[in-house]
C-alpha cells in the first residue's frame, strides 16, 4: 500500500506524481470499444484529418481515467473507501496518440467524517502532456481511511 492515509493529507500541498503514461492508439481504440463510443473523431482518421485538429484525438474520458490512475499510487492506494465525486472537468486542450501524460494534485480541503472515523479529502488534479500544457483538470473528492490506532 503507497496512499495516504487521511492524517497524511496537507491542505494546499501539491503533490507531483512521478508516474508517466504514453497514450498508444490502441489505448484510445480500446476505451472506445470497452464504452461504445464509435465518435469518428476518436476513430476514423480520413473523419478526423477534416477537422481542426487534422488528425484523431483521445477520448476525454480515457484522458480523465488515465488522470485518475496515475495519481492513486501517492493519494489513496489501499486507503480509499470511496472515490464520491469528480467535479469540474475540464478539457482545455485536446490528448493525441503518442502523447506522454502526467499529473500533479493538490489538497484544497479536508475534513472529518461526522463520526470522526475517516475523513473526506478534495483534490484539484491537473494532467499535462510531454511540453507541460494543461489537457485535463478536475477536482476529486475522496472518502479516506484514518490511520489505524495501535
């Protein structure tokens, strides 16, 4: 277990997740497989090559996913409860095959539960790609474990 317990968690901290993904093609094919999405924008590149961008993009949601993932090692590895909500997605730059994606996370709020045995935890996540540009924020909220008494 690498996460954080609830205690483990500074308001204001950032916390740079050295983890690193280079998103394939196959990835993107995947995802949009796994969750039906057939947009030809994510699909068919002749669909994709007429349109501003010229050429496919990653589905966004694969995007937040993979986010969401490289983060869980140094946040709530083994000390989740729940994940209860992302709020806010923002998208401001569009993912492309090849990209390498990484994230960073910052604590904007905790608190204790009303029964004071765990803690809920928000985080704002910002996902960059491999020249450091903004593709993906979000704020994700967390119902943490508080470390075990001994």
């Amino acid at each position: 277990m690498t996460g954080r317990y609830y205690e483990g968690f500074t308001e204001g901290e950032t916390i740079e997740h050295d983890k690193r993904r280079t998103v394939t093609e196959g990835d993107n094919q995947r995802f949009c497989d796994m969750t039906m999405n057939q947009q030809p924008l994510h699909l068919d590149s002749e669909f994709a090559a007429e349109t501003e961008f010229g050429e496919r993009l990653v589905n966004g949601l694969y995007t937040l996913s993979l986010a969401v993932g490289l983060t869980i090692p140094d946040t709530s590895d083994g000390t989740i409860v729940a994940n209860l909500s992302y709020d806010d997605v923002e998208h401001p730059r569009p993912v492309f095959h090849g990209d390498t994606i990484h994230a960073r996370s910052t604590v904007v709020e905790k608190r204790e539960t009303s029964d004071g045995e765990r803690g809920v935890v928000t985080m704002h996540v910002e996902t960059f790609n491999q020249d450091d540009e903004l593709v993906c924020a979000f704020d994700r909220t967390v119902l943490s474990l508080k470390r075990p008494t001994e």
